[in-house]
C-alpha cells in the first residue's frame, strides 16, 4: 500500500499489485448464521417433494385463485412466484409453462439413446485383425486383474 497526499490535505491509501484489501477476508458465518437465524424463527427448509406437490397444487388451480396466490405477499415466494408465472402466461407460453413446471416437479423422463448404425450394434474392434483383437482382450483382463 502506497499514500498519495491529496490537495486538500488529506491522504488516499492506494493498493499495489499483491497486497491483500481484506486480510481477514468475507464472513463465512454470515450465510449459516442467517440459515440458523431463520430456522430459530420457524422457517422450514423445503424438501423437492414439497417443491414438487407444491407445483402440482398450482396447476389444478383456477386462473382466479393462481391471481390471487400471485398477489398475496404472505404466501411463500415458491408459491408466488410459480402461481404468478402460471397466471400471466400467454396462450403461446402456456403449454411450455406447464411442461417445465411438470419437469420441475416430477423430473423429466428418461429418455433412450440407440446405439447403433443402420440396425447392426457398433463393434470397435470390429475393424481390427483377429489377432490385434485377441491381443487387446487380453490386455484388458490383464489390466482388469
């Protein structure tokens, strides 16, 4: 750190390539403090089941009940802000609102990849003399053992 006088007399502490501006650097109890500050007042963490039921609730709502969710500043912000997604989606929106709720709250399924060419299974040694494909399985078993 270097001092630069300034023309009002004062001085202006400037930092050098290396020095450390924050030695004892950020808090790190602040986050768990506010977790455990929050949980002494009653607030419950939320599983991915609740997360999960709460989105499935929301979409067997009316349009006016999914309002008024969206506007009540009491409710929980995954409940208001989900409702108020779903309430002001347009025609055009709504069928990827719902699609990406239900991913959200169910995960998206499992989908299958085939792998392989025109109907035959791929074989990489199937380009390899007989040989240098014996010599390969049998480096594999050894490496294996």
């Amino acid at each position: 750190m270097r001092k630069v006088k300034q023309a009002h007399g004062g001085t202006l502490t400037l930092a050098e390539k290396g020095d450390v501006l924050n030695p004892a650097g950020p808090s790190r109890k602040l986050t768990s403090k506010i977790i455990a500050d929050l949980k002494e007042d009653g607030v419950e963490v939320i599983t991915p089941n609740q997360v999960s039921e709460a989105i499935s609730v929301l979409l067997n709502l009316t349009m006016d009940d999914l309002k008024k969710l969206a506007e009540d500043k009491d409710v929980a912000v995954l409940i208001r802000r989900t409702a108020r997604r779903l309430a002001i989606a347009s025609d055009k929106e709504w069928d990827k609102v719902i699609s990406d709720n239900l991913d959200r709250a169910h995960g998206k399924p499992a989908q299958a990849v085939d792998v392989t060419s025109k109907g035959q299974s791929i074989n990489p040694l199937s380009e390899l003399s007989l040989e240098r494909q014996a010599e390969i399985l049998r480096l594999m078993r050894n490496a294996d053992t």
